[in-house]
C-alpha cells in the first residue's frame, strides 16, 4: 500500500484536515471519510477525526488514497479496448 505525507506550512493553517485533502489532494469527500474511520489518515502519527484543524508543521500520512484514481484510469483503458 502507497504512503504519502504532506508537510503542512503556514498557508495551510487553521484550515480542517477533511477540507484540505479535498481541495489540495483531490480526494474525493467521501473516500476521506472511510480513510480517517479505518485510521489510514494520521497527523503527526496520531489518528485523527475529520474536524482536526491543521497548524503549521503538521505531518499528514494517508495511506492508499489513490484507489479511486486507479479505478478511473481502469475504466478509460477498458474503453479504448473496446473502441
């Protein structure tokens, strides 16, 4: 499983975890979601809740956001084959 981290600066502050992993990372909402409950978002080595607010210096690791993305491109290549 791909791991990713994302170090937090200060443009980011004060902002909540769930909005800016939608806005910056492109996550859909939902998949945020199950990611926190399952704890495969953490921030600075914690688990976390939706509403966590960001400081600066924070360290974000996710854990295999990309599966919708994948599923996407699974879909295009079928397409092709098929045309």
């Amino acid at each position: 499983m791909r791991e990713r981290k994302i170090h937090i600066g200060r443009q980011e502050n004060s902002i909540r975890l769930d909005k800016f992993l939608k806005s910056s990372e492109n996550i859909p909402f939902s998949l945020i979601q199950k990611l926190i409950r399952k704890k495969d978002i953490k921030v600075n080595s914690k688990a976390v809740k939706h509403n966590q607010i960001l400081i600066n210096g924070d360290e974000i690791t996710i854990k295999g956001p990309y599966q919708a993305e994948q599923k996407k491109s699974t879909v295009s290549n079928d397409l092709k084959n098929i045309l």
